[in-house]
C-alpha cells in the first residue's frame, strides 16, 4: 500500500487561484484541484523558492513526483489527474507509490467552474 503522510496543504479551486499558484509567494504547501483530468503544466516563473510537485490520485497515492524544481522552470507531467500539491523544497520528499491523505472538503468526482 505504501506510506502515508497527512500534512497541512491550503486547497485552491477558484480559476484565479489555480492560474497565479504560487507565483510572488514564499513556497508552502498548496493543492490545486483543477477543473478536469488533465496532463499538468506548471511553470515556477516568479515562484520564490524552490518546490516540489506531486501529482495525485483522488486516493491521494503518489502518481508522478517532481523535486527541486527551481524558479523559472517548467514541469510537464506525463499522467493525468485532476490534483497537484505543490510542497517546499525543505518539506520531507515523497515518492511515486506513496499515500498523502487528502483534506475531506475537496470534491475530486464532479467538474466546477467558479
């Protein structure tokens, strides 16, 4: 099954949210839930600090991990998924195949547009 991590991460959903990430703030732990499975792209241009990046299944395993991305980098995944959590670079990493557990207000079945 693999390990399982429960850490704090701020959920964002709004379209505004979702586009400016964290772009002109120090890293911290952040959960995109975007509109539809999809492959992500994500870019650390004005991101001031380095991150990791982790995309989700809704179980909230591990399916794809990206350390020590750097600002002004790009990222593209090569799976889909509707969740990205964004960490630190100095949060404890975590691999492909491990479980985080997910905050229970998030909505991972249905599409939302806000």
């Amino acid at each position: 099954m693999g390990i399982q991590q429960t850490i704090f991460m701020k959920v964002l959903t709004r379209w505004w949210e979702l586009y400016s990430g964290l772009m002109f703030r120090k890293p911290y732990n952040v959960l995109l839930v975007l509109p539809s499975k999809q492959r992500v792209k994500i870019h650390t241009w004005f991101v001031l600090g380095t991150i990791n990046a982790y995309l989700l299944h809704p179980s909230g395993r591990i399916l794809e991990a990206k350390h020590g991305l750097k600002p002004f980098q790009t990222w593209d995944s090569t799976k889909k998924s509707r969740l990205l959590l964004e960490t630190p670079e100095n949060y404890p990493k975590m691999y492909v195949g491990e479980y985080t557990q997910l905050p229970q207000k998030i909505n991972t079945k249905s599409t939302h547009q806000q």
